[in-house]
C-alpha cells in the first residue's frame, strides 16, 4: 500500500490527509474544517462593531475619541472575541454594570492627567469619569431653572448633583454663571483636588486670577484672607447682600470676627451708649479692608 501523506509532501496539498489514530481523514473533511476555522478568524478580526451597533458607532464620528480611536472599540470595551461568539451585555465591557473604580482605570489608561480624579470628592461619592462625560449616543438633555438658558454646558452638566448651589446664581448679586459669563471650571478644577473643590485660604489664587487688585500681596494683610480666604466674608456663587457679603450690614460682617473692638468704638464710657454697632459701615474708615500697604488698621 502507498504511503498515501508521502504523495502531497512538497505540494499544496500537503495538508489534504492527516493521521489520526493509525488511519486517514479524507481530504474534503479537513479543507471544510480549515476554511471554517479561517473564517471564524477573519470575522473576529475583520467584522467592524458598528455592524451591530451602528448607532453607537456613528454617535463617534467626528469626536476627540472616534478619531482617536480610528474604530478601534476594544481600546476601551476590551477583547471583543468572547463578545463574537456570545453576543451579550456579560461578555464585554460596557461601563454600566463595572465598579466607578474600573470603569475610571480605563479612561485613566489613556487621560493620564486625570488620574488624580480617583482621590476627588467625585471618586469618594461613587461617580465614575461617564458620570459627567458622555461618549456615546445623545447627551443628556437637563432642563435648567429659568433665566439659566445660556449657562455653559460643562456647567450644565453640574446642575444634576449640584442644584442647591444653582440656585444661589437667582440672587442679583451674583458671579455671572447663567449669563455664560464664567462656568463652574472657571473656579473649579473637577479632576485635580489640589485645586481645592472648596476654594479658600492659599486657594485664593483662583479669585486672584480675575480680582488681582484685591488679593495682593500687600504690607498688611487682612489676616481673615489669608487663613479662611476671601469665602470670610463673601459667598461666592451668590448672594442677596450686596458686594456678595455674607451679612447684609457691614458692622454685622465685621462683628462677627472682630467682638472685641478697641474702646473707640464702644463709646466714650462705659456707661455710655456705644458711638458703633453692627449698623455701622466700618468700611467708611477702613477704606483698604482688603489689604493696605500703608496702614496696618487698613484706613488708607
């Protein structure tokens, strides 16, 4: 009998008979489980994901990411082969069902700068980098307060979680958020806590940015901004006192700190009525309230 395997060695049928077991497998069999493997192969690297998922898959057309990204939806969902042979929601990643940590470990894979979210007041409260951010589909539409139409819509975006700071921005007295003159990230930095998501003390150098006229450094510093920051005294979102005070009456604002007051001010006798109380505007004499190079008392 004929070494039937020795007759293709050298040809291009080499692979048309294979030993198994002592005998031979006819050639038909193995050609059909050769192409079948290939085109298993071919589809798991060939078929795009946009022939399931089209309207995800347009939804990227023309962003940062879809030209990044060039097609490539493994470089953030992972190896989609398991996802080719069991189609489901189980077998890739889909950044709904994944832990904030994980989900935020793959944006962080690429947006290196951002890691310092994960130690964020954000990443303590459970929010993951989609929380805010939406790659795929519409974005979300937020129905805002009247008179907040033209807000910026990173700031938008803010209103979901933070509506009780919002509304601060009715008052007259105001920083001009719903006017699209600032957004949130004018002050606020969301990824870097060194930032300070509550601004104040040394954080002041974010109002110096726009108040540099105001924060110095000066000779005689107000000592109130240098440790609790320019928040001492105003609110600064908004306010319904003028200035964005925290009190409406001056004297109220500077009695608060300054209880004990040189015996200037509370008359010329004890028992006398006081020459000033919360009514006054200290302000009329401590004209530098903010800092003075001249005047330790701030008067000029």
């Amino acid at each position: 009998m004929p070494n039937m395997l020795s007759e293709y060695v050298g040809t291009a049928e080499t692979t048309a008979r294979w030993r198994i077991r002592g005998g031979f497998l006819p050639t038909g069999f193995v050609i059909l489980a050769i192409v079948l493997v290939t085109a298993d192969l071919a589809v798991a690297a060939d078929v795009p994901c946009g022939a399931c998922h089209a309207e995800a898959a347009g939804s990227l057309s023309g962003t940062p990411h879809g030209v990044a990204l060039d097609g490539n939806c493994t470089a953030c969902h992972g190896d989609g082969t398991a996802h080719l042979s069991s189609p489901s929601a189980a077998t890739i990643r889909t950044f709904s069902s994944e832990p904030p940590a994980e989900q935020n470990a793959v944006c962080t894979a690429c947006h290196r700068e951002e890691e310092l979210a994960q130690t964020t007041p954000h990443s303590a409260a459970g929010l993951a980098c989609t929380s805010c951010h939406t790659i795929h589909g519409k974005k979300k539409v937020l129905t805002l307060p009247a008179g907040f139409e033209h807000v910026a819509e990173g700031s938008s975006a803010c209103f979901e979680c933070h509506e009780a700071v919002f509304s601060q921005f009715a008052f007259n007295e105001r920083h001009r958020l719903a006017e699209g003159a600032v957004t949130c990230t004018s002050c606020h930095d969301p990824h870097n806590p060194r930032h300070g998501m509550a601004l104040g003390g040394f954080d002041d150098d974010t109002c110096a940015a726009c108040h540099a006229d105001l924060t110095g450094p000066f000779v005689f510093e107000h000592a109130a901004s240098r440790v609790e920051g320019c928040t001492a005294c105003h609110e600064p979102h908004g306010s319904p006192n003028r200035h964005l005070l925290k009190f409406q009456a001056v004297g109220s604002l500077c009695y608060s700190c300054h209880a004990e007051v040189a015996q200037f001010h509370l008359g010329f006798g004890p028992a006398g009525p006081p020459r000033f109380n919360e009514q006054t505007v200290c302000t009329n004499c401590h004209v530098a309230i903010h800092g003075s190079n001249l005047d330790p008392q701030f008067l000029k």
